[in-house]
C-alpha cells in the first residue's frame, strides 16, 4: 500500500469505473473491493486498484460531491517506458493516443489533442464520469516521473499562492522535495509575469504537480477528489491532523481540509488492512465505529 493515495468519489459508478480504467493503462489491476454498509450514503462500493503502477481508490456515495478540473492526472507517455519497442517515441504516441480515443468516449475535451509548445503530443480530456486527464508526450530527456502525477489548479482565491503552498507541503510531509518550476513570461495576460504556470513536487513517496491560472474558472477544490494518508501510528495521524486540518466544520471520520480547501484523508495503515481483509461483519463494526469520529 503507498503512503499518499487519490481517493475518488463517484455517485454509484466506482466498481465500473474501476474497471474500465484499469482496461485502459499498462501495469493496472483491480487489488481488491468490499462494501461499506448503513452509510449516511446507504451501502457504498469501495473499490482499490492500480494505474501505471499509482493505487487509487474509489467509492461509491452518492451524487454529493462532482468531479472537476481543478484536481486531474497527468499521464506522461515518456519513450523510455517503451524502450522495449523498436521506435519507442512512436509506440508512446500510439499509446497515447488510444488511451485518448477510449476516455473520449462520451467525455468532452478541455484542451485539444496536438502539438504544444511544451509536449509535442498533448491534450487534457474529461472522461465521461468527470475525472479529468491530462496526456502528454513526455522528453526522455527531462527529469524522471512516474507515469501518473496527480496535478493541482490554483484558481480564484488560491491564484498567487501556489509557491507559498508548495513550501507548505514540503515543510509538512518527509521526505519531500521540489522538482520543476516553470512560470508565466511577460504577456499572457491575465496570467501575471512570474506566476506558477507548472510546477512539480515530491511528498513521500508521490509527485505532484500545480498549476495556477487567473482566468475565469467556474471551478474549485471539493471533496471529490481527496488524499489519503496512511499513518504508521497515533503521533503520524496527530501530527498530519493538526498540520493540515484549517477547516474544523469539514472533520469528519478522517477527513480534513487544508487552508487551500483541498481535502485529505488521515488514516491509520491498520484501517485499510482491517476493511480489505476483515468479513462483512467486521467491516460493519469498523464502519459503524469510525463514521461519527472527529478528531479531538
């Protein structure tokens, strides 16, 4: 299990979804389900899978919380996954291009595929349960990265504060490191010279990367996409807790919001092992038990 997670909340389509996205990427596989049952939500799917190599997990729980672009995945197609080819570049492109036709499917894009002056093959498309996805044509020549990064937008009242919250999570999750910055020249207006355009960052044992953007966005953080982070003992959750939670009213059974409204999930190792290899009865004790729990 890694230490930081994507967690996806679907209405009832995790199981599904799951599946489909596991169809689609190379080294993917579902790793196991079970049910959360008398739920604020009713009986709720919860599914755990792997991408490229990067665990997700999934729920279903209800049409509460809709996914959006201020949180998507990057998919690097980097040549050097597919060394094993005779034209490497070539067989990245064509992977990436079918991955693009098949979210396409009843998803619509948010930036056309194409050649861009960062990635000569490139396009950002929302599936058709909402997630969004980012495929890019990555340089062999760049820093490594995984195959999947979770990438962030600051927009609206975020705009501006994308250094000052990459600091923050450096400072609060060990080991961790920068990686790339890259900003906006003078003349992209609204954008202001020297913003973030992109930017990449190591927390444990995960890449992120973060973006900020000035134009009108009908967008923000929420709950549908979440973090989690599994905790060795009481003095990790205690610590993540207190570094991350700026919004008491959004504790709930490990939830937090940090001051950037994005959410986080501190959970202990022990939790998740209980619930993927415990039976049903004893999921339903676990669930009824840690539903009602905030943080004291």
């Amino acid at each position: 299990m890694q230490n930081v997670i994507p967690h996806l909340w679907f209405d009832k389509e995790a199981p599904e979804a799951a599946i489909f996205y596991t169809s689609l990427f190379p080294d993917s596989k579902i790793i196991d389900s079970y049910k959360l049952q008398n739920t604020p939500s009713g009986d709720c799917d919860v599914v755990s899978f792997q991408l490229w190599k990067q665990e997700f997990m999934a729920i279903s729980a209800g049409p509460l919380f809709k996914f959006n672009p201020s949180v998507s995945f990057i998919v690097n197609f980097d040549p050097l996954f597919f060394k094993g080819t005779d034209n490497p570049e070539q067989a990245a492109r064509e992977a990436l291009d079918k991955i693009w036709e098949k979210l396409s499917e009843g998803g619509k894009s948010l930036m056309e595929i194409g050649e861009y002056p960062f990635s000569k093959r490139y396009g950002w498309i929302q599936d058709k349960y909402g997630l969004s996805w980012q495929l890019m044509l990555t340089d062999p020549k760049g820093a490594a990265r995984p195959a999947i990064v979770p990438s962030m937008m600051f927009v609206k009242d975020n705009y501006g504060k994308a250094e000052e919250a990459i600091s923050f999570y450096l400072s609060v999750f060990k080991p961790s490191r920068p990686g790339n910055i890259h900003r906006y020249p003078a003349g992209m207006e609204p954008d202001k010279e020297g913003a973030v355009m992109y930017a990449d960052f190591m927390l444990q044992d995960k890449w992120f990367a973060l973006m900020e953007s000035a134009h009108e966005h009908n967008f923000e953080f929420n709950e549908a996409i979440s973090f989690i982070v599994n905790c060795k003992d009481q003095d990790e959750i205690d610590y993540y807790w207190e570094k991350l939670s700026a919004v008491p009213e959004s504790e709930q059974c490990g939830w937090v919001k940090d001051k950037y409204g994005l959410s986080w999930q501190i959970s202990p190792f022990e939790l998740e092992e209980m619930m993927r290899s415990g039976s049903q009865e004893q999921i339903d004790r676990v669930t009824q038990a840690f539903l009602p729990m905030k943080k004291t």
